[in-house]
C-alpha cells in the first residue's frame, strides 16, 4: 500500500494538469476572437459608406420682374371727431349721430339750443339797418355839401368840409354790422351739428341734455369711400422700384393670400422715417367695396423693374446660416452666401452666382453639410 503522501503528490500534479489545459484553451479563444475582430474592422474599414441622398431642384438663370412687398393698415382717408363750435344744451340727438350709423354728407347729427343765438342774429339784424341808414344820411350829407360849394362857386377848403370823413366812418359801420350779422348766423347754423362728409358713426360721445362748450367732441365719424395705406420699403426694395411711383398700381390681398383688389400709389419716397430708416410708399383705394374696411391688415405687392441674370429658389434653400448648396456635376456639395434681392410668394428671388447656366439647388439642407461633401442628388423629393 502506498504511502499517503506518494498519493498527495499525485491528486496535486492531476489537479495543475487540469488547471493548465483550462488555461491554454482560454488563451485559445481570446486569440480566435481578437482575430475575427480585427478582420471585422478591417473589412468595415474597406467598405466606403453611401452617400446622402439629397433633395435638389434644378434651376436656370432668367429675367424676372422685381415683386417688393409689405404689410399695411387700412385707414379711412378723413377720420375726425366732430367737436361742438358754439355752447349750449344738446336738445337733439338724432339716430344717425349713433355709433355704427351711416350717414351721408350733411346728415343731421345733434341739435343745440338756440335761443341765444337767434337772438344775437336779430340784435345783429337790427344794428346792420341802424349802420345802413347812417351810410345813407352820410351819403346825403356829403351830396348837399358838394351842392352847397357848387351853388357858391367855391371850392371846399379841405375834405372835412364835403363831410368825406364822416362818409367813410358810416362806410365802415355797416360792414362791420354785415360781418357781426354773419357770424352770428354762422353760431346760429352751428347750433345744428352736421357731417362733415359721408361716412360710418365710430363713437358717440356727447349724450341728450348735455352742456357743451366750443371744442367739446360730440361724435367720431369716419370715412368708409376712401382708404389710404403706408407701406415701408427698405433702401434695396426701393431700387428695385420703377420710378416715378406715383401711379402706379399695387395690388392687395389678405395675409392668407385671398386678393382684395389695386390700389394706386400716391406717392413714394422723398425721406426716410426716423424710426425704421427706411422709406415709405403711400398709397390710396377711392371706392372702396365692403371687402375691404378700415382697421385691416393687408399685404401689399408693387411691381417692379426687370433683372436679369437671377435665380428663384424655395425660401427652404437658405439655410438657417444663410447659405445656399448646390450639387455640381460630380455630386459634391458647395455653398455661397447669396445676394437675394426679394421675396414672393414663399419664393426667394438672387442673384445667379457666375459661371454656370443651370444650377442643382438643394431644397432643404442639412446643418451635417459639409463643403466638397459627395451626395446621391435626386431631383423633385422632399428628401
């Protein structure tokens, strides 16, 4: 029988037998896989990845006419509150002097009272006949007189002697007694508040029974025949502009684009507004239909003068760093930072860069662009 330690030593050398055949077969397949991972790469690194698909339209350089555009407040050409010219207690508030009543030129709108000023028209009256039959015993004065010196064969030492003084101090009497009767007519006739001109009641603002004093405003009546609108242009839309502008036609349209019509320009230019610096169309809309009222906010488009040599891209082509790309004929990427010259319509209109007559546009760039960059271009996708 063995000894127990002859059969230790053997247990030990099996179990170190064991560990390093363990050892050696994990070493094994750390070394297959590190090799398959360095083919992977490898190969991965040998494969070239595909390039973007880009969106692109193709555009070519062309004559275009100029399209400068704004928005504009409608307002009524006369606006105005009709104030009280005399003073006295309102007996009359007739049913045009309403808010949102139309009324025509010279609609009744308030009555004043007009004792007072009856009154001050019959005590005019009366003065008026006392200054006339004065004239008239002046006149006779100096016809006796020139009669007088004609009868005595002698010539009036001075005109006080025909009485001429006297003849003109009642001249001037009785017209100043017309000019006091015509006012006090005029405060008589003012007693009865009026429109000024046809238009629609805004604000009534003096009440029945009040007292008013000259000044006070009675109501706010505007203008609904007539429109005005300002447009403000900057300095290059301005150069884009035929000139002279006066009468020229603008047309009109609401913000969601449904027209509303032309209008004519008045006038243009001339100086810049302190504000904005910039310059400023005015325009005007005679007849105006019930599409169009006062208070609206209105695109305005002018005309202009024709370019040539321009390109009319999406205003998705500019990208947010204000750039343009476009693909060149070996589908690689370049961009410019472009003149644009104007906006229309979601459009933007530049001017052609050199060199080229047709141009692949990206519709909508990437941030990820890089210059030199190759693309897979396809025309008209929303890619």
């Amino acid at each position: 029988m063995p000894p127990k330690s002859t059969h230790a030593q053997s247990r030990k050398r099996a179990r170190w037998l064991w560990l390093a055949l363990a050892t050696a077969t994990l070493i094994g397949v750390l070394l297959v896989v590190s090799e398959a991972e360095d083919t992977a790469d490898i190969q991965a690194k040998n494969t070239p990845p595909e390039p973007p698909v880009v969106s692109i339209i193709t555009v070519a350089p062309e004559t275009v006419v100029a399209q400068v555009s704004g928005f504009a407040e409608v307002r009524p050409r006369w606006e105005t509150d009709i104030r009280s010219a005399v003073s006295g207690r309102i007996t009359e508030v007739y049913d045009g002097a309403l808010a949102g009543a139309q009324v025509n030129a010279d609609a009744a709108l308030m009555s004043i009272e007009k004792t007072q000023y009856k009154s001050a028209v019959a005590v005019a009256e009366m003065e008026l006949e006392e200054a006339k039959l004065a004239l008239l015993r002046a006149q006779n004065d100096v016809i006796v007189a020139r009669k007088q010196f004609a009868r005595d064969g002698t010539t009036p030492p001075a005109a006080l002697a025909l009485r001429l003084p006297q003849l003109k101090i009642a001249e001037k009497a009785a017209a100043s007694a017309q000019a006091q009767l015509e006012t006090a007519r005029r405060a008589l006739a003012d007693t009865n508040v009026t429109a000024p001109f046809a238009g629609v009641v805004t604000q009534r603002i003096a009440s029945l029974g009040q007292t008013v004093t000259p000044g006070d405003p009675l109501v706010r009546l505007s203008d609904n025949s007539a429109f005005e609108l300002s447009v403000d242009v900057t300095p290059t839309e301005w150069a884009l502009l035929k000139h002279p502008v006066s009468g020229q036609r603008a047309t009109l349209s609401q913000r969601d684009g449904r027209p509303l019509g032309v209008a004519r320009i008045r006038s243009g230019g001339g100086f810049l507004d302190p504000t904005t610096r910039q310059m400023r169309l005015f325009l005007e809309r005679p007849n105006a239909s019930q599409k169009l009222l006062a208070g609206d906010f209105l695109r305005v488009t002018v005309p202009g003068r024709s370019i040539a040599h321009t390109l009319t891209v999406p205003e998705s082509a500019v990208s947010r760093a204000g750039f343009l790309w476009w693909v060149d004929a070996d589908n690689l990427l370049h961009r410019t930072r472009p003149d644009i010259l104007f906006r229309s319509g979601g459009a933007i209109t530049l001017r052609a860069p050199e060199g080229g007559t047709k141009w692949r546009v990206a519709k909508t760039p990437l941030s990820s662009f890089l210059p030199g960059q190759r693309v897979t271009p396809i025309e008209g996708t929303d890619r």
